[in-house]
C-alpha cells in the first residue's frame, strides 16, 4: 500500500475510511498559551522565525518553482488541487473549502525549541503595539497584509477581487494586491508570459455583460479580448487595486496584498478546464447568484479602463533614500511595491561577505531567495529544495520592536548575493503614505 500523503491523515468513522485533514503539514503540534507566545517573542529579541506556509489551489497547475521536492506537490487528497502559492506573514487562512486545514495560509512561528508552532495571528493579538508598531495597533487592530509567491503552470483565469464596500456583503474585506517578479524565483517563465490586466477603454458595460452571460454556456467565453496583455519583464512590477480585471501571467510571483481571500473568477476557461460556475459567484451573496450587474459592480470602472493604466499601475524598482546615499559596496535597497496605501515592499541584495545594519518603522516579512547569511545571527538561508513537512530559516517576521532597535543582515557567501524580500503593512512612513 502506498504511504499517505504528508498532509492528510485517515481515520475510521462507520463502514470505511475517512480522510480528514490533518492540523499542519508538519510533524509537530500548534501551541497557543500565552507562556509560549511570550516565549516566541522575547527568545531571539523580536525576530519570529517562520514556518513555511504552502497552500494548494484545486483550480491550478503548480508550476514547481517554489522550491518543493517534486513528490510534494499534490500532497493533500484527491480533488485539493497541487501546492501553487506559499504565504508569507500571514495572520489569515485560505479559503479552500471543504478540507481545507485549520491552520491553511496561516503564519505559524516555530516555538525556541523547535517543538511546536504558534499562530502568526494569536501572537498579534498578545503582543499588540510591539509587534506590528504603535501606528498600525492603533489604526487596524493587528497586521492587515501579507505576501504570497503565486506559481501557477498556466495562466489564471480573467478575475476581480472586491473592494471592501462590496467584499463587506459576504462578510470579507477588499483585496487589493500587487506583483514584483523576482528573477531567482524564475529560471522559466511558464507557458504564458503575458498578463492581461484591466480592460480597453473602448469597452462598454454592456460588452462586459455579453462575456459573462457566455460564462454559463460552456468553453471558453474568451473575455481576455475585452483587455491588454503585458509581457512579463523580470524585476518589474504592477499595483493591481480591488476592483481591477486581471490574468497573471504564467510566472512565480511575489505578491504583497492585503489580507483577504476573497475573488470572482470572470472567464470560464483556465487550466485547460473549465472553469465552474461557483467560481465566479463565489464572493456574490447567495440571493444574487445569476444576477450579472452585481458581478459588473465589483468592477472599478475608472482604474479598469484607465487608458495610461501602464504608467499608472506598473512599478519599477527605485532605490531607498539610504540606499542611494551608499556606493553600493555593502547592499542595494530598492523599493519594488510603492503605489499602494495597503502595503509596501522592497528588495534587499547585501554583497558577498558583507553586512549591513538597518532600522525600520515598522514590522516585516522577511523572506531570503537568494544566498545565506545571517539576521541578527540567526540563520537566514535561501531554500533550494525541502519536503512539505521540512521548517526552514529563510523566513521570518520582524517585529517593529526589534525592526526600530536595528536588523543586521550579513552575507556568509564570498561569491553569492544574499537577497531578501521584505513586506510591510498598510501606509508607510518612509514612503510618506
């Protein structure tokens, strides 16, 4: 008999077998007493070391440039789908529907001891202001965003996700999202490099309304042709606010976002498949279902059918202030997500055998994808291959105590850039918003 998958465990309820999800993908429990959580933020002064967090989608093809050995890709039962996204400084969980884990999408810091994991969102809550900052405690209550890498085979189907005034009809908020395509996590590109974001500013309601009425009738209802494909250019980016049409492209994606899982899948063919019906009244409330001008309404017009959509939405990398005021020798900052007031993020490359000491306003995700080196001396090392019940150091969450008090980042490497990604909260001091 073959093993089970690592994910899933089978127990005996009436004449046979069941498959119940199992509380994680790891080997060891979920703790949430205070006494751990306080252990977990004074042991290392603040800096959270991460579990990873891998969320399947039953809608999607991986494309296996997470990092994951080839067999643990479809660890879940039949019918979840494979390991296309991981979450980074999550306090929310996926929405994946039946068989979804407890914890699925959800942060989870591993315990001094390694012996147990501990809920990104319960730590949160204990710690308050010293975890996300005075600014965001006050303002949001906890920690409002997170980052995923999205790695899908083919292209997603055309979707929109709700702003918070509609999300605020199924009991969700808004979605507002954004992409940084980062080179090492890229060493091909997908079988569709072009990413077909909002619409034509030819293109009327009514166009619209015709595309999806066609959703129901089987195939492919073609509605990408109501929009303008872009090529993929690695190290680049796009702000994707809710209510914004989009087809990501066919490339491993950093996506900060905020923290939401809500959508509505427009086009009715992706995969290779069709795509159901209950995807794309999947965020509409019940007694709506069918009704195509509450599907309509979730559409930002303006931003949609913006026609410098281009050089309103798409995001190049800019140096920080202090970054700029370097020569370079020791480290490069760059700003990579900077038009949205939901979140922010940057790219930090330190050189080979250096090191660099910054401070921040804020808490942070932080995740290496590329090199190894050191975060205030704890092992900060780029993936290259883990099971799906491995724990890794390239991923931590740094609190705003310890970001305010200084980070030093070195570079272990005498050959290798260390290059690391870093995700912030709503509003930003540094970039003035």
């Amino acid at each position: 008999m073959p093993p089970e998958p690592a994910a899933v465990r089978t127990t005996t309820k009436g004449p046979g077998p069941v498959t119940t999800p199992k509380e994680t993908t790891f080997d060891i429990p979920v703790v949430s007493d205070a006494e751990i959580i306080d252990r977990v933020l004074s042991a290392d002064g603040g800096i959270l070391r991460m579990a990873p967090a891998w969320v399947p989608r039953a809608f999607c093809t991986p494309g296996r440039r997470l990092r994951l050995h080839p067999d643990d890709y479809y660890p879940f039962e039949k019918g979840r789908g494979g390991i296309d996204e991981r979450w980074i400084a999550s306090t929310i969980r996926a929405d994946n529907g039946p068989g979804t884990g407890p914890y699925e999408g959800l942060s989870l810091a591993v315990g001094p001891d390694g012996a147990a994991l501990v809920p990104l969102d319960e730590i949160v809550a204990r710690g308050g202001a010293d975890v996300v900052g005075e600014r965001l405690w006050t303002k949001f209550g906890g920690w409002t965003a997170y980052a995923k890498f999205f790695d899908n085979l083919f292209p997603l189907p055309f979707h929109v996700h709700a702003p918070d005034e509609k999300a605020a009809a199924v009991g969700k908020f808004g979605k507002p999202e954004a992409y940084y395509y980062p080179p090492q996590m890229n060493n091909y590109l997908g079988t569709q490099s072009v990413s077909y974001l909002g619409l034509r500013p030819d293109v009327t309601k009514d166009d619209l309304r015709d595309f999806l009425e066609a959703h129901s009738q089987g195939g492919d209802n073609k509605i990408t042709e109501l929009s303008y494909g872009y090529r993929t250019q690695l190290g680049t980016g796009w702000d994707i606010p809710a209510g914004v049409l989009h087809a990501p492209a066919t490339v491993c994606t950093y996506e900060p976002q905020a923290a939401s899982d809500v959508l509505s899948m427009f086009e009715s063919w992706s995969n290779n498949a069709e795509v159901p019906d209950e995807l794309l009244w999947k965020d509409v409330p019940a007694e709506r279902h069918g009704d195509h001008d509450v599907l309509i309404d979730l559409v930002d017009w303006d931003i949609n059918a913006d026609p410098n959509f281009r050089e309103n939405r798409a995001m190049i990398p800019f140096e920080t202030e202090r970054s700029k005021a370097c020569d370079g020798t020791d480290f490069v900052e760059k700003w990579i997500v900077y038009r949205s007031m939901h979140f922010s993020a940057k790219e930090l490359t330190v050189r080979p055998g250096r090191s660099v000491t910054l401070t921040e306003a804020d808490a942070y995700g932080a995740i290496a994808v590329g090199g190894h080196g050191t975060i205030n001396g704890l092992e900060l090392a780029a993936i290259s291959m883990v099971r799906i019940n491995d724990l890794t150091r390239d991923e931590y969450f740094v609190t705003a105590r310890a970001a305010q008090g200084g980070v030093t980042i070195t570079n272990s490497s005498d050959v290798e850039d260390l290059v690391v990604l870093k995700n912030y909260g709503p509003g930003n001091v540094e970039l003035g918003l």
